[in-house]
C-alpha cells in the first residue's frame, strides 16, 4: 500500500467505520456497508427511500464518523445555486470584490432531500460532485480534501418532488436504498433512542488526513485486465438490454471498478474478484439506469434488470468466488 499504510490497516479503517455508523443505525448494515465502500472509493453518496426510514440519520452518523468539516444543506424548492457554491460579493473597504464559499466547501456535505430543490439548483452540484471545484464568475475553487457528498431522496411520485437529471445520477458513484425496517429493527430503533440519540454521543473514528490516506490505499488494490473486462461486459449489457432506454456509461464502468477496489480491500485483499463486481452490480448501477415506457428510473425495476444482467454476463474463467 503507499508509504506506511497496510493492507489491514485500511481493511480495519473500513471496519471501524462501519461499526461506528451502526451505533446508531438499527437494521441496515447493507446500506452502512455500500456508505462506507463509496467513502473509501472517493464516490458520492445518494441515499433513497421514503421519508422516516433514517436516510438523514445515516448520512450524519457517517458524518460523524469521518473527521474534517461538516455542512448540511436542506432542499427548497427555493435554493438556488449560489446557497450552494457561493457568491462574490464587493467589499467596499477594500473596493474589491471578494468570494465567500458557499456550504459545499466542506469535507463532508449532506444535501438532504436533494430532489426537493429545482433542476437549475440541482445543476449546480455537477462540477462539485465530478471536478471537485467550483466555479463562480469565471474564477475556480479548489473544494476541500477530502470531499464525500451525501445526498437524500424522496421517491419521485412524492409531493414536491423534481426528478433528478440523468448527468446528475450518473455522478453518485453509489445508491444505497433504505427500507422499512422488521418488527426487531423497530424495536431496536426505539429502544435505542427511548432517553437519548446515540448520534449524540457519536465520536469520529477517523481523522480527514487517514481518511485521504486509506482512500490512496484503495486506489492500490490489483485489478486484473480479465476483471476489468467482466466490468465492462456488465455496462456494456445494460445499454443493450430490451427494457433499458439509458444504460450505463463510460463513468459507471470505472465507478464499478473503483468501488469493488473499496469492496476488496474492506475484505482483507489487496486484489479484486469478479465477485466483488457482481455484488455492487445493483448499488453502482441501478440508480443510472432509464427504463423504458418510465421518465425516471425506478429503483426495483432497475435492480430487477441488473439482477438479470449479472446472471447472464458470464464470469471470467479462473476465478474462484468468495462471499
């Protein structure tokens, strides 16, 4: 791994991670798990479901895990993008204009309910979530590093709803969905909180620096060219599928890639599996997906398709599979 960091001390980062989110989550280790993989992999996060299930709770418990500067936006129908990036404004003491970041200059950014803002408002955040910059009359930004945004959504069909633009979901590198939890996970969430919120006393566990460091560390994770290969096939399958409209592009491929590199690492190996390709097949590319006869993806149909994706692209020979 590069300079001192080890294998096991990035595979441990990951777990530590993920332990300390499901302190205060009940029920939802697949989704914790998917959060702190896009972390490591230096994706973007979109948590959907319906209201009330812990969408925000999630994105603030990783928050808080994750060491660095926090901000949290909350989508209006009446945001505008300069809430977003930031504005220049004319200093008349020094008769010069001068730029006062907006809340995206964080190491951590929560836009919750993000598909309650507008199209021209969402836009905003292309250049953020793909160039980690902002650009504001003609002078560019370096965002701060590490810079993780996580984003909540409400289901389209909802009250007060803006779907959000295919450029835009092909930038989350990941979707973890929330659902309703079982009669134990409720009664877990409950009893958990009955005097106070654990959120309350959660601590981080990494500083912003290790979290840059691990993210590195990932990166160094072997890809074989047949695994590659079998990423590309699995993309590629979507474009051409019978139920598809817009499947998914070049983006999606290396987000697929660098998100089983995470996977990978998270299990204890500096080298990926196809096996690690087909569990993420549904959390990297679902999401991207515009299903036909549908103006906006919808999540089970899209997972449906990817499911059948994954059973029909074949695995590269030679590889034996792991859980």
């Amino acid at each position: 791994m590069r300079d001192t960091t080890t294998l096991g001390e990035t595979t441990a980062a990951v777990g530590r991670v993920v332990a300390n989110v499901e302190r205060v989550m009940a029920g939802c280790g697949p989704a914790v798990e998917t959060a702190a993989i896009c972390l490591f992999a230096q994706g973007d996060l979109l948590l959907e479901g319906v209201p009330g299930v812990g969408k925000t709770m999630l994105a603030r418990a990783l928050a808080r895990s994750m060491g660095g500067t926090f901000r949290r936006i909350q989508g209006t129908p009446d945001l505008l993008p300069s809430d977003l990036t930031g504005v220049s404004v004319y200093d008349q003491d020094r008769g010069e204009s001068r730029f006062v970041p907006g809340p995206v200059f964080a190491n951590v950014v929560l836009v919750d309910e993000i598909n309650r803002t507008n199209p021209r408002t969402q836009s905003a955040l292309f250049e953020p979530m793909e160039e980690r910059q902002v650009s504001v009359e003609g002078v560019t930004y370096p965002l701060p590093s590490p810079f993780f945004l996580i984003a909540t959504e409400n289901p389209i069909a909802h009250h007060g709803t803006y779907p959000l633009p295919e450029g835009q979901l092909d930038r989350f590198a990941m979707a973890a969905t929330l659902g309703y939890p079982d009669p134990v996970g409720t009664r877990d969430l409950v009893t958990r909180q009955l005097l106070r919120h654990p959120l309350e006393d959660l601590e981080p566990c990494l500083s912003a620096d290790e979290v840059i460091r691990h993210q590195h560390a990932v990166r160094l994770a072997h890809v074989d060219e047949a695994v590659i290969e079998y990423a590309i096939a699995v993309v590629e399958a979507t474009r051409t599928h019978p139920d598809v409209v817009l499947g998914g592009s070049p983006r999606a491929t290396l987000a697929l890639t660098r998100c089983a590199q995470a996977r990978a690492v998270a299990r204890g190996r500096d080298y990926v599996l196809p096996d690690d390709v087909k569990a993420l097949g549904q959390s990297v590319l679902a999401h991207r997906l515009l299903l036909a006869g549908r103006t906006s993806s919808a999540p089970e149909a899209a997972r449906s398709v990817i499911e059948r994706i994954l059973r029909e692209v074949p695995v590269p020979l030679g590889f034996a599979e792991t859980a």
